[in-house]
C-alpha cells in the first residue's frame, strides 16, 4: 500500500530539510521568545461590523493580563487579536473539532475533560501520538486557558482524538476517508487535516462531500514543499485549504502556493503542546492550518444556530472578518479581526 506524508515532515522523509527544523528547535527552550503581543487594549468592537450584533448578545469575560503570561509566546494569537473574540466566548464546549492526525496525547493537561472521542484507524496499537504532530495541532486549536504552559485558540471547545496517521508520520487515503465519516459521525463541527495526499480516491471525494452535506467544516494544509502539485484534500472547493505566513506577513518557506489556497496565517515558530507534558515550536502549513480550525471554533461558539444553518452562518461570519492579503506577491486571503474592533 502506497503511503504519504505528514504535511510537516515530508521532507524528513525525502532526506531534505524540514520545512519546520531550518528555523525550530524540537523541545521547548524556555529562553526563547517569539514575537509576543503585549496588547492589552481595551475590547471595543465596530457596531457596522457583521459581528456586531452577534458579539452585543455575549457576556462579556475579563483576560486582562493574559498576553503578559500563559500566552506570551504565542504570536499567531496576538496576530489574530484574539482578545476581541475571547472578550465574548473562549468556546463552547459543545463546539467540537475532529483532530485527524498522528494521534493526541490525550493525557496532556491542557486537554484535561475536553477531549470527547478517541479513535484509532492506523496501524499503530495505541491512539495516542507517538510522533508529536497531532497533539501540536490539537494544543493550537484548544489548550486550555489554565494559567499554564500555553493556550489554544478556542481553548474552552471540544476535541475529538481521530488518528488516521502511522507513528512515523506516514498516513494511507483510507485512513483519512474513514476518519472524516466517523467525525462527521461523531458530532464535529470542523476537522482539520494537516496531512498532504498528493492523490486522492472516491472514498476520499464522498468523505469530503458526505462533511459538507451535513454542515461540517473541513480546514486542510495546502501542505509543504511540493511545487506544481494537487495536494488532497486541500485542493478541494468545500474545503478551508490554508497555507503559512511568518510574523511580518511573509510566506513561510517551503509552504505550497496554488490557485485552491484559500488562506495564509501564522505557521512560522509556533508554539504548542507536545507529547508527555512538553511544549516546543514547529513551523509549517499544518500549524497554519490548526490556526484557522480554532478560530471557526469560535465563530461556531458565537452562534446560536446549528447544523446546517450554523455552517451556512459561520462561512459568512468567516467571509466578513476576511481579507485579500499579498503575501509575498501572491493575493490570498487572510483573518483580519480588528474589522470587529476599532
Ligand atoms: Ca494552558
């Protein structure tokens, strides 16, 4: 059986450099700073923004101070001021996100009564993440905002543990078929799929399209150093395909670039979980990816809608807080939430 790669360590695998190894160390170096945001602006919100009268709706939670601790070295939040939204919801824990990776480590404290599911569809005889990716994709989208280690971008939502990738990074097409229908099936409302296929089967397509006929949102990493190639399912219409930017706004290096991008956001030393209690920093689409699923997670937490109407809702909340962006000459879209502040 023909295998493929993790979007992160393919070329690992091809004996060229990593996308992620040129510019990250693999465990956590206390000393390290990342560009952090010390905003401690007060929320205020445009009242012609379509959020507007979303957001009037919700309590409003006091994060004062929270840049200056458990999130300091987290770029990519600052860069998705996310203050603005979590002023409103840290996600609802009824909002779940399908994790379909290497596994997660689903004893790591910041997942602590928030993972919901766990199912194994490798070949490895445990579902939890030997390799390390899904269980940095999983802190991205929802560690826990805890007053330790780091946070997610939806850190009060959901997690389903789907591992549909081997312990060497290495994933099979009907693995990843499988794992979409049984998140679908299983109560997801967003799936992410840091995983490049560069090709594709039926099971996959009706996978993708079984999400998408039940309002499930499916974000995909346009995947990493493979010029002039479909990458699956990302290159998919219905799905959310999101490629990785630095901090000053620049394509991170080795991240794909085609006409089925959707998106570039923050991919470049990102901080997050790692297996056995740990934390460290990663670069790559997939990071870019795991991104955009957690603040869907939180458009889907501002709603009040469900099924298909909450999909249809949260694509046009996701559409007004969106903006074409050049990013290294290339136009794509990018998350720019100030629109909700002034
Ligand atoms: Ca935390």
């Amino acid at each position: 059986m023909k295998k493929y790669f993790m979007v992160a360590f393919v070329a690992v695998i091809a004996g060229c450099v990593t996308a992620f190894s040129l510019f990250t160390p693999a465990t956590t170096n206390a000393q390290e700073q990342s560009p952090a945001s010390n905003e401690t602006t007060t929320v205020a919100y445009n009242p012609e923004s379509p959020l507007a009268g979303i957001l009037d709706s919700k309590p409003v939670a006091n994060i004062t101070g929270v840049y200056n601790g458990e999130i300091s070295k987290q770029w990519g939040l600052g860069f998705l001021s996310i203050e603005n939204i979590w002023s409103h919801t840290l996600g609802n824990p009824e909002i779940i996100v399908a994790v379909l990776d290497t596994g997660i480590d689903t004893h790591h404290p910041e997942f602590a009564g928030r993972i919901k599911g766990t199912v194994n569809f490798s070949g490895s005889e445990t579902s939890d993440d030997v390799y390390g990716h899904g269980t940095h994709i999983a802190g991205i989208i929802g560690a826990g905002l805890n007053d330790s280690g780091m946070a997610g971008v939806a850190p009060g939502i959901s997690l389903l543990n789907v591992k549909v990738a081997e312990d060497d990074g290495t994933c099979k097409i009907e693995n990843v078929s499988r794992g979409i229908n049984w998140a679908v099936d299983n109560g997801a409302s967003i799936i992410n799929i840091s995983i490049q296929l560069t090709s594709t089967s039926q099971a996959l397509e009706e996978a993708v399209q079984y999400a998408e006929n039940h309002g499930v949102i499916i974000v995909a990493a346009a995947g990493n150093n493979s010029p002039g190639q479909i990458i699956y399912p990302a290159s998919y219409p219905s799905t959310i395909t999101v490629t990785a930017t630095t901090p000053e706004g620049k394509l991170v290096p080795l991240s794909n670039i085609a006409e089925w991008v959707d998106f570039a956001l923050p991919g470049y030393k990102i901080f997050s979980t790692l297996p056995g209690n740990n934390y460290g920093y990663e670069t790559g689409t997939s990071f870019a990816t795991a991104h955009m699923s957690g603040f869907i997670a939180l458009l889907y937490s501002l709603v009040s809608d469900s099924g298909n109407a909450a999909y249809e809702q949260v694509l046009t909340l996701l559409e007004a807080v969106s903006m074409e962006s050049d990013i290294s000459g290339y136009q794509l879209k990018t998350l720019n939430p100030d629109i909700i502040a002034n």
